[in-house]
C-alpha cells in the first residue's frame, strides 16, 4: 500500500468507507508497475482447516477477476506470512496448490509472482521449496525464469563469464569507467554470480 502511493491510500480508503462489506476493492496502481491492484479481504484462522479454506477461497477470488480483467499475470502477496505469523509451509502449500488447481482447470497460462519482503528468507525459502516440490510430484511446467540476461548452467556454477560483445557487459564497462573516473588500464573480464 505505501509503494503504491498516497493516491492509492486515500482512494483505498475511500472505497472503504462507501462499500465497507465489499469482499474485493479494486484501484488503479499509483506508483506501481501494474495495471490493477486488488485488495481481498482476508482474515486468518488459528484452525488450520478454516485457514487452508480461506486461502483457497482468496487464491479463487483473485483468480476470477485476473480472468475477467484479461490478464496475463499476476502476483500474489505471501498472506499471513507476516504480521499474522500462520504457519508459513501450510500457507506457501496451499497457494501455490489452489493457484496450480485453477489453472488446470480453466487451462489458461498465467505468469504467477509471489511478492516475499526482502527480510523474510524463510517466507522464500518456504515458497521456493513448495513450487519445486509441487513441480516434481506433478511433473507440471511450473517453471523458475531465471533473469533475462542469465545463462542456465549445467553445472549449476555460481560465476558466469559476461561476454564482452553484450549489453550487459557494456553496461557494466561503462559504469565501472564512470566510478573509476579512468584510474584503471583495462577490464580483464566480468563475471555475473548467479544464485
């Protein structure tokens, strides 16, 4: 909500007030780089059934509007995963499952982001874990993309060698001039670590 902007806040808010029982909210982005943004509301339950069904419930309803918006992807917050403190493998399973469930049954393709704070690593680490788990058991196309500008490694090697007739390369070059302000003779090589 504060990336989005005090736009986004204030008309959030708003709708709030006009509709207070309306199960979904949906704004333009603000500053984000996004067509809509829905708000769900969402309560955990310290039942773990109750707790599956309302993430399922809340995958089902985000998923009927990216469909009747016509959208291509989406990204989804790791909910619960912070403040409420649920159980993070019970949350990462049951998402990334119902998410998987409804799109074999719609048969759509749907590129799908889960939005992970940067200081929560066991949230990723649980979420990474569940998508390869799920992509094993199923024998699914769920898929990690690996930034555009990577090289699949089949040794899985950390250090990747920047070939230097690449926009990436030059990219880098051009940079490393400007900090070095010509105080070094040549670049040997880049290399990118890859993790």
């Amino acid at each position: 909500m504060s990336a989005a902007g005090a736009d986004v806040q204030m008309a959030y808010a708003d709708q709030c007030e006009k509709n207070p029982s309306a199960l979904i909210v949906s704004l333009q982005p603000g500053r984000l780089p996004c067509k809509q943004i829905f708000f769900v509301k969402w309560q955990p339950d310290s039942d773990e059934k109750l707790l599956q069904q309302s993430l399922v419930d809340f995958v089902w309803t985000v998923i009927q509007n990216v469909i009747s918006y016509k959208y291509t992807s989406v990204a989804f917050p790791a909910i619960g995963c912070g403040n409420h403190a649920c159980p993070v493998d019970l949350v990462a399973k049951t998402i990334i499952k119902e998410i998987k469930h409804q799109l074999n049954i719609r048969n759509i393709p749907l590129s799908v982001k889960f939005i992970i704070l940067p200081e929560r690593q066991n949230v990723y680490d649980e979420f990474s874990k569940q998508v390869v788990s799920l992509n094993e058991d199923s024998g699914s196309s769920i898929s990690r993309i690996l930034p555009p500008n990577w090289t699949q490694s089949a040794d899985s090697s950390l250090r990747c060698l920047v070939l230097s007739n690449t926009q990436e390369y030059n990219s880098i070059a051009n940079d490393f001039d400007q900090t070095m302000n010509g105080r070094h003779i040549s670049i040997l090589r880049i290399e990118r670590i890859q993790n």
